[in-house]
C-alpha cells in the first residue's frame, strides 16, 4: 500500500491540471463574449455591405469616380 499512498502524494500533475483548467476557462469566457459581440459585428458587416453595393451601383450608373 505504500505504492498507493507515495502515489496519492505525489503533486507532479498539479501543474498541468491547473493549466488545463485555466484554458478551459479562458477559452470558455472567449466563446462567451464572442457570442456576445457577433450579433453587432454581423449587423456592421451587413451595413458596410450596403454601403458599398450603392456606391458600386452609383458609379455604374453615372461612370463616375465619385458620388454622392
């Protein structure tokens, strides 16, 4: 039994539990605010798209550099 108390002893692992439990937390808080944030970068994306497609649409209509 003393195998099995030198092994309940034993601390070499310790530190990788506690790394593997900090990224577990780290990562968990990142998809967190990423699913947080990805309704307004979504919306931005759509509006940044809109805007170029009119200035896309206006420059074909009026063969022009810029519009307005």
């Amino acid at each position: 039994m003393t195998k099995f108390s030198a092994f309940l002893k034993d601390e070499a692992g310790a530190v990788t539990v506690d790394w593997v439990v900090l990224t577990a937390a780290v990562v968990g808080l990142g998809l967190l605010i990423f699913s947080w944030v990805r309704p307004a970068v979504s919306n931005l994306a759509a509006s940044i798209n809109q805007e170029l497609a009119d200035a896309q649409a206006c420059m074909e209509q009026n063969n022009a550099a810029t519009c307005q």
